[in-house]
C-alpha cells in the first residue's frame, strides 16, 4: 500500500510544469530571433508561455515532454516570463530581450 502511494505522489509531481535550469530569473533571451522554449509537464497537459505581449502555447507529447518557440521580439525589458501549466505556473523576473555574447579561451579578456 505504501508502495502504490508512493507512486501516486511521484506521478503527480512529474505532471507539474518544469523547466531546465538554463531558464532562470536575471536571464537575456536573444533579441530579433524566435526563442525556443523547452521543459516537462504532464502527458496531454497544455503549457504556455508568454513574455510581455508575446505568447505561445502547446501541448506535452506522450513522454510529458513539451517545445514550443516565441517569436521574433525585439530589444527591451525588464519584462516577466510566465510558463504556466493547469497544475502550477512559474514566473521568472526581471528578464531582458537583448544580444546574447558566449565568450571563452582567452585570459586577458575584461
């Protein structure tokens, strides 16, 4: 009995939305590009996003894996990013739609 419980619980965490640790509060999402969006949730659940006047929505495969991408958006921000799904949502703050620069190997870089 305390086996199958256990099982209960656990089915319903995984039905929650989540998200990578990639998406975090303080991040900047690449500006005048569509911008991917990925996580997990229940199988059949819908999720949306949205970020300001931008939103999207799709529904997780069998698996509870879920894509979906926001269009292009231009410079701006401080803005809000919701995920939200029928069992719980998730809001990142202060998030910045700008130029995303990955730079590495060099140890005079400042």
């Amino acid at each position: 009995v305390l086996t199958g419980f256990m099982l209960f619980l656990s089915i319903g965490l995984i039905a929650q939305v989540s998200l990578p640790n990639i998406f975090t509060d303080n991040m900047v999402l690449q500006r005048d590009m569509p911008v991917t969006v990925w996580g997990k949730a229940g199988k059949g659940e819908k999720v949306t996003v949205s970020v300001d006047k931008w939103k999207t929505s799709v529904k997780a495969n069998a698996r509870g894996e879920w894509k979906t991408t926001l269009p292009s958006m231009p410079y701006g921000g401080p803005y809000s990013m919701e995920v939200a799904g029928s069992k719980n949502e998730i809001i990142y703050q202060n998030v910045l739609i700008g130029d995303v620069w990955l730079c590495s190997g060099q140890s005079n870089m400042e």
